[in-house]
C-alpha cells in the first residue's frame, strides 16, 4: 500500500453520437425516451460540469475516453457495413453507451488483493448487442490509463456469464486505503427484464483479483428491484467508506446480507429508505441512489445527485430527512445530467472509482479545470447540438462525429486508431 492512495473518479466522455434510441430493455428511461431528440453538446458539457463541481469539493478527477462510432470493425465482424446495415444494428454500431464509465470495468484496490496490486476487469457487458462491443476499446484504453505496474488490467469474462462491471458492485473500507470488504450484487433470470450481472461472472473476478473469500459477500439483487427499472444495483444501492445507502427493497436476502456485512465491519452503518416512504418506482425515477457517495478531504460525506431527485417528492422529503440527522451523510450537491438520465444514466453511471495513486495512472486520463476547458472547447466546436432517429443512417452525421473524436483524441495525445 503507498501513503498515496485516494479515490479517483474517471468519468466517461459523452461522445458526439449519443442519442435515444431505446435499446436498452428493463431500462425505463431509455425506453421511455425512445426517439426523442438527443443533444450530445450539452451532454457533453453536462459532463465535464459536473467532473468540475467534483473538483471544486477536493475529489481526484480522471476521464475515460469517448469510443469511436459508429464502430466499423464490430459491423465488419458481422460482415455488415454501415451503409448496408439494418436500422436496428446501425444504432446499436452507433450508440454513445461507453459513457457510462461505471459499466467499463470491476475495480479492486490493491490492499483487497492477493499480490498487492489494483486489478481491474474490463466488463464485458454481453447482455446487450450495443454494449457488447464497448469492451475491446475499453480493455485498450484501461492497458494504456493504467500501464504502470501496479495495476493489473484484465480482459472480461467470458459469455454467456454477462457483467456489467462495478455497477453491481461496492467496496466497503474504514480508509480508501485500507483493506475492504468488496461486494458483489448479482441478479437471477426469470423476471420480466434480463438480470445482466451473472454470479458466475462476479465469482470468476473475485478469484481473479485474488481477493480474500473470507471478505468478499456476493449479494442476490431482488427481482422486484429488477422488475422495477433497477437494471443495475447501482440504481438503488451506493457505498462508500464505512456507509451503505440502499432501498429497503435492493437486495433479495437482506437481513442475511447485512447480519454478514456487521460481522465483517461492525462500523458500518446502514442507511436505509424504506419502500414505505420512496417506492420503488419513485427510486427509479428520482435515482436518488444513483448518487455519487463521496467523502472530500477532511468534510462528512456528501451526496451527489442528479436534479431528478430534487425533483421528486417522496425521494426529496427522505433526502431532507436523512441530511438533517445524525447520520454520516451531511451534504448534497445537485448536478445536472439531464441528457445521460434520459437513458437511464445518473451520476453515479458516468464514474468509474479506482483507488490508486494519482502518480500510477497515465497522465493524459487524469483531469484539472484547465484540461477540462480543452475539452470543452472541442466538444462546444465539433459535437452536433441535436441527434435524430434518422440522422444515426446519414454518413455525413458518421463522418462529423468520428471528426469530431478524432479532434478529442489530438488535444488529449493519445494515439488511438480509428
Ligand atoms: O446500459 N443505457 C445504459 C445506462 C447505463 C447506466 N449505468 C449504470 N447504471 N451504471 C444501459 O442501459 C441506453 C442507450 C439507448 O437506448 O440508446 C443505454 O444503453
């Protein structure tokens, strides 16, 4: 372990094509705001705003990049181009979805792990067909962010077991530091919505990153959560350090799980909404849980939401409640992601959490304001103000958004191939 171990939150990149194009099923917002109109500009710099609130509290900030798309090489393997292409694989060849940082990889730091080093999977997220491409790109760029040896970066899983990365998973540790508890939250089929996180894959990670069986828990995700719009734990469930902030209605054997979670760090402390004040549907709606749960250097912890759950009623009134008790959770910042939640993507989606040493991680994904402000200049110049259904079939609208990728990728050196 080194003295400089922190918590840094890599944000995805909205790339220029982002778009609603309902992919996602069991997701209720991207399916709702199927064909609606897309703005990948102001989502963009929705992005980056938030990265410089996150900023402005003390937090490490790095990104990850936007993938090139449309993604010819993913057509071409399925002997398709995009000119010849149906509707439906052009937007899934086409989709922005890597955004979704959390989504690109499991994250154990290296106090959890056998050798002593941070191990990352890159999720290989095979559940759905516009996903299921994300992860060569990711695996390339998480080999170049985190080269340095003491990171050790893994390809996914292989199907059929699907996963999802670190949105179905959380860490709980007295110190960021210091040795933690890691937790797997898995679903079973069966339900209306496909369950994306298999156990077989979570347990697959959890030997591959050498963790101690004796600390690591693997959750069942309650199919009610699931049916409800809960494609991901991290819809209704968040930890960090010592604090877990869930809906009563998250996990499938709670009291199971939290009689274990006391056992393993009698610290803990749970707090729990219950379904009786903030439905399930209200939790989906609001992502209240889709918060970033963070702790800034020498402050209590804070919540960042997205807006939606101001917004709501029932998930405001418990919010209010919880920030004016004596509980561990004291402050709330509200960003606006207005144009990610729209496709079921809230703070919390757009982050990826590694602990590490800021001197380990390439520099170039690490961020500051000022390199924030070159990337907002690229995105204001080259991302389209608007995407529609029927421009995702235009090669103009191909061609200006790999330009538009191209050009990030120039500011930020790095070298990749299109
Ligand atoms: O995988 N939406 C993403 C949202 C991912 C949110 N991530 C976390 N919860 N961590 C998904 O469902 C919608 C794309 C579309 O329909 O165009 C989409 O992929």
């Amino acid at each position: 372990m080194s003295r400089g171990e922190v918590e840094i939150n890599f944000d995805g990149i909205i790339g220029p094509t982002h778009n609603y194009a309902g992919l996602s099923l069991g997701n209720l917002a991207a399916t709702n705001n199927a064909g609606d109109v897309s703005h990948p500009r102001a989502a963009a710099l929705q992005g980056i705003a938030k990265m410089r609130s996150n900023i402005a509290l003390g937090l490490h900030q790095g990104i990850l990049l936007p993938h090139p798309r449309p993604n010819h090489d993913w057509l071409a393997s399925l002997s398709k181009d995009m000119a010849s292409a149906s509707r439906a694989l052009q937007a899934n060849a086409f989709s922005a979805s890597a955004m979704w940082a959390a989504n690109a990889a499991t994250v154990s730091p290296a106090s959890d792990t056998a050798d002593g080093k941070c191990h990352l999977t890159v999720a290989n997220l095979v559940t759905m067909p516009h996903r299921s491409h994300e992860w060569p790109f990711t695996l390339w760029q998480l080999e170049l962010a985190f080269a340095d040896s003491h990171f050790r970066v893994h390809p996914p899983v292989p199907p059929p077991f699907g996963d999802e990365g670190a949105a179905n998973h959380m860490r709980m540790a007295a110190d960021h530091a210091g040795p933690g508890i890691e937790i797997f939250v898995y679903g079973e089929t069966g339900g209306p919505f496909p369950a994306r996180q298999h156990v077989e894959a979570s347990r697959a990670i959890a030997r591959r990153h050498g963790l101690d069986p004796e600390r690591t828990l693997f959750v069942q995700q309650s199919p009610e959560a699931i049916a409800a719009g809960a494609f991901h734990n991290d819809v209704v469930a968040v930890a960090d350090g010592l604090t877990l902030f869930a809906h009563e209605q998250a996990f499938a054997a709670k009291e199971g799980f939290y009689t274990d979670l006391r056992r393993l760090l009698p610290e803990v402390r749970i707090v729990e909404v219950p379904a009786a004040a903030v439905s399930l549907a209200d939790a989906v709606r609001s992502y209240m849980f889709n918060a970033q749960l963070v702790t800034p250097p020498g402050g209590a912890q804070a919540l960042i939401l997205p807006r939606e759950a101001r917004e709501n009623g029932p998930a405001w009134a418990w919010l209010e409640q919880i920030l004016r008790g004596n509980g561990p959770i004291r402050q709330a910042h509200i960003v606006d992601v207005r144009e990610s939640m729209a496709n079921g993507g809230g703070p919390a989606c757009l982050r990826l959490r590694v602990v590490a040493d800021p001197a380990w991680v390439d520099p170039r994904f690490l961020m500051d304001s000022h390199k924030l402000d070159l990337i907002a200049n690229v995105v204001t110049r080259y991302w389209p103000e608007t995407v529609r259904q029927h421009d995702i079939g235009d090669e103009k609208i191909w061609e200006n958004s790999e330009l538009g990728w191209l050009m990030l990728m120039k500011e930020l050196q790095v070298n990749a191939i299109l």
